[in-house]
C-alpha cells in the first residue's frame, strides 16, 4: 500500500470494519458472560432454536470458522448439556446438532441481543447503510475471487 496514502478512506475502511465487528462481539460477550456462553456459542444456539437441527459442517460454513474451532464448541455446548450430536441418517460420516431441553430453556432465558444492532446502527440513514453494504460486500467478493483464484501481484 505503499501508494495509498495511510490517512485515506481505503486504508480506513478495512480497520473500522474490523474495530465495529469486535466492538460488537465484546459487548455481546459481556452480555453472555452471566450465562456462561461465548459469541460463537450463542450463534451455534441461535441456529439451532431457529432453524432447527443442523449438520455440524453447515455451520463450519455459516459461521466462517474453522472446522477445529467448531469442534471445540460443540464440544462444550455438548458438555454443557446444551446440544446433543447424533450421526446423519444420510451420511454416517456427518454429525447433526440439535438443542437439548436443557438448551431450549436457556435460549428463552437469554437477553435479546437486537439492543446491539440498534445501538450501532439506529439513527443512520438506511441509504448510508446500504452502501456501507454494498461496499463491504463488493470487497469480500473481490478477496474471495482473488483467494480462489490463488494468483497474486
């Protein structure tokens, strides 16, 4: 970036992207703090009380982590009695996760986490927001591409 002066908006906008995304996860984490759950935790939950039983790899996916990482999860929420794991009917090699009774009644016990949408977001305009959108999302597309693609300057 030699040629991009460090004070400009590009250089910016990956940092403020960053700094808005932890500041979001921290204060999600303070909040879940009292019932001993961590983001990543709360979001495998949330999947499950929303969408029902889900394979163990899709949220690999959906939740952009590694594969290691998820096993540790599910290896806590399973010790907490949260979730319970079984082998998919279709392909033995797959886990499906689904929510305990255990972990249904602490889902409706948890705080409702919009409050930390609101306080980031409330107030801006909504065309604002959908370019910040549209401009996160055309660079995420640009570096997936540019992954995949495994050539680089």
């Amino acid at each position: 970036m030699a040629d991009v002066p460090e004070d400009s908006g590009r250089a910016l906008v990956g940092a403020w992207a960053k700094r808005c995304y932890f500041a979001g996860r921290a204060v999600m984490d303070t909040v879940l703090r009292p019932y001993d759950l961590g983001s990543v935790q709360w979001y495998v939950l949330y999947q499950l009380a929303t969408e029902g039983p889900t394979l163990q790899r899709d949220l690999v996916r959906l939740l952009a982590i590694e594969r290691a990482t998820m096993t540790g999860i599910v290896a806590t929420l399973l010790r907490k009695g949260l979730v319970e794991q079984e082998t998919d009917q279709a392909d033995q090699r797959q886990k499906l996760l689904r929510l305990t009774a255990a972990g249904a009644k602490l889902w409706g016990e948890l705080p409702d986490l919009t409050f930390i949408r609101a306080a980031a977001f409330d107030g801006i305009d909504d065309a604002r927001i959908a370019t910040a959108i549209e401009v996160l999302q055309t660079a995420t597309q640009r570096l997936e591409t540019l992954l995949q693609k495994g050539t680089y300057p």
